[in-house]
C-alpha cells in the first residue's frame, strides 16, 4: 500500500491529498528518511509525521479496503 494511501486509510491524516503534499514537502518521513507518497510500506515500519501535533508510529498491520474507526488502532502503534 502507498503510504500517503495508509495515513489516510488508517486515519493518521485526514485526506490522501493532504498526506501526499506533506510527505512531498518532507513533514513525513518513513524510517527517518524522506521518501516519495507513492512508497509501499509494510510492517515494522516507522513513520515520521511533522507539523502541529507531531507523531510517530510504527505500522503494526497493511489494511486491505476500508478501516472503520473502531478498528484503526490495529494497524498503527503510537512510539511518542
């Protein structure tokens, strides 16, 4: 999955389109570098997000379709 795809999806940032313009303008790093939206991530890696609230979370799974509210917690664990 893309990686400005999985912070939607996963609700870490609100829209895909605002999740590409962060990650191309360097406020999202995947494993402490700077990386392009359209990055595949998978499972154990560490995702970097800047700006107002920063975060740092590890992807613990890769959804496949929809991720309801209740379950979005599965997919990510929150590092600092």
């Amino acid at each position: 999955m893309r990686l400005d795809d999985y912070l939607s999806t996963v609700g870490l940032i609100k829209r895909r389109t605002l999740a590409k313009e962060m990650t191309e303008g360097g406020l999202v790093k995947l494993n402490n570098s700077r990386t392009k939206p359209a990055h595949q991530i998978k499972s154990g890696d560490i995702i970097s997000i800047s700006g107002a609230t920063p975060v740092i979370v590890e992807v613990l799974a890769i959804p496949s379709g929809n991720v309801s509210k209740d379950s979005r917690p599965k997919y990510f664990k929150i590092i600092s």
